[in-house]
C-alpha cells in the first residue's frame, strides 16, 4: 500500500474518533454544571474541557474567559479551530473521499451524509439543545464504526484505519478521566462527598460507562475504581489497556504483512505490558494526573514512530 494512502485511512479514523471524543468531553463539562452546588466551580468545568481537548492556547488568543457558549461554539464548530468538531468531521471527509476505492459504500455514504448534515444539525446548539447534537454526534461516529465492523475487508486498509482509531481513543479515554483532576472540587467539599459523586458519575457517562461500572463494581461510585476501569480493565473496550491490546494486534499484522518489525511495535509492547500488570492503588500513589499525562505523551511518540514506520 502507497504511504499516502495509508496515511489518509489513519487519520480518517483518527478525526472519526476525535470528534466523538470532543462530544464526549462537551458532554461532561455539561454534566458537570449540572452537579448539586457546583455554583463557583462552573468556570472551572468549561475551562477543563478546553484544556483536555488541546484548544487552550487557540481559545484564548480569541476569548478571554471560558464561558459555556464560547467553549461549546469553539469546540463544536468553530471553523478557525483545527480540531473542532466540525474541522475534524471536514478532515475526515477529505481523507475518506482521497481513498474513496478503498471504503465500501456504506462506509462513505456515513461519512458523506454526516458532513451534508452537519449544518442543520449545529442548529440544535443554537436552540439550546446542546445534548441532542452531542448525541447525534456520537451516534453518527458509532454509525461509521459499524460499517466498517462489518462491510470492510480486513487488509492493510483495514489495519490502519482502525490504528488511527485505537491510537485516538486511548488518548481521549485519558484526556477524558482527567478532566475530573481539573474541575477542583469547593474548598469545604471533601472527596467522595456528594458532588465528587456526581462528578464522576459524569465521567463515566462520557465514557458510555456507567452501565459497566455498575455491572462490574456493586459498592458505589469510588474514584479508584472508575480509574481502574478507564484503565487497567481489559473488559472495557474505551479503556487504556484495551486500546493498547488492540493496537498490538494491529502493528502485530503490519509486521507480518511487511516482514519487518519498528520501534512502534516495540513501543507499544512496553506500554501495554505496563498497563497489563499496573495496580491501580500505585497509579493512585503516583499521582492520577501525573500518569495520565506521561500516557498521553507516550501515546503522542508511539504515533510518532507509527507514522516514521508506515506513513512517511
């Protein structure tokens, strides 16, 4: 396969995901303004989701406070913003439509009706139904996702696209947990009090998770546990070690298929093995913040190695 053309299927899934991504954290920002006594942390929960999407310096450069109308207008559709929701649904467009004979029709005709529709649907915002177009977002990515699941071949086309994908979720599922540590709790609200339970409530919801935590852990929402779960459970399939098990059998077939291994197959076997024997009261020890961070920057150099590999 042309470098190029596995390098547009990449970061089509990769803008896929990164939009549904930014749903998602739209989706917990709201959430959270709607916690019981949250009153003088709002700002900080609109702030929050600017900075876990990476807007930060292209946001205030334009706004001087993160009000909830300007951070939802800049991430959901802010043309000037790379990765808004709406340049990241474009971007997915233009890299499906430059490798068009490589998509199955259901495949692009997803791709190219979520992008026709996009402006009736940004509308929603405007009449305040923020929920229903984060939702349609969501649903339109899941819709893309189950063409590919189950119309496209599983070549060298295949593999990339959904390492774009893998790479991309792994990286918001921690962007996602760590917008809690960014939302600081009132000065008389001890953790695990009541706001801290609907806060984390909230991140769970974002991550489509509330049902599996409850199914998995029977003794109530506890900050450690809804870290293990977006960390170290196998079973959660948005979860770091579920996303880096993907991604070793994926690079596992690109070796196969090309005869010869790379510094990303190797990378991704260290940071799996360390998430597959991690415990999460070390992670806890550590410091949640300071692991997430490390993992979003190693994630960040194994994309890096994967494209000096495989897309260069």
């Amino acid at each position: 396969m042309l470098s190029r053309t596995a390098d547009s299927l990449y970061w089509l899934g990769r803008y896929i995901e990164r939009a549904e991504n930014l749903a998602r954290i739209l989706e917990v920002a709201d959430r959270m303004t709607l916690t019981p006594n949250s009153g003088s942390a709002r700002q900080d929960e609109w702030h929050s989701a600017v900075v876990i999407s990476g807007c930060q310096e292209g946001f205030y450069k334009t706004h001087e406070r993160a009000t909830p109308a300007a951070v939802v207008d800049y991430i959901a559709r802010s043309p000037d913003n790379p990765a808004s929701i709406r340049s990241c649904l474009q971007l997915a467009r233009t890299n499906g439509r430059a490798v068009r004979a490589a998509l199955t029709r259901p495949m692009w005709e997803t791709l190219n009706a979520t992008w026709l529709d996009l402006d009736g649907k940004e509308a929603l915002i405007a009449s305040g139904d923020l929920r229903d177009f984060l939702e349609w977002v969501k649903e339109r990515a899941m819709l893309f996702h189950g063409a590919v699941a189950v119309t496209m071949l599983r070549d060298d086309a295949h593999i990339f696209l959904q390492l774009g994908t893998m790479l991309e979720r792994a990286d918001s599922t921690a962007r996602l947990l760590d917008v809690k540590y960014h939302v600081l709790l009132p000065a008389d609200e001890e953790v695990g009090g009541g706001l801290d339970f609907y806060q984390w409530a909230a991140v769970l919801r974002g991550a489509s998770a509330l049902g599996s935590y409850a199914y998995l852990y029977r003794d109530g929402i506890k900050p450690s546990q809804v870290a293990e779960l977006l960390i170290l459970r196998p079973e959660m399939p948005r979860s770091l070690v579920g996303c880096l098990g993907e991604m070793i059998d994926l690079l596992g077939q690109l070796a196969d298929l090309y005869g010869r291994k790379h510094e990303c197959q190797r990378l991704a076997g260290e940071m799996h093995s360390r998430l597959r024997y991690g415990r999460i009261d070390t992670i806890f020890q550590t410091g949640l913040h300071e692991y997430l961070t490390a993992f979003i920057q190693q994630n960040n150099v194994l994309g890096l190695e994967v494209s000096k590999a495989y897309l260069i």
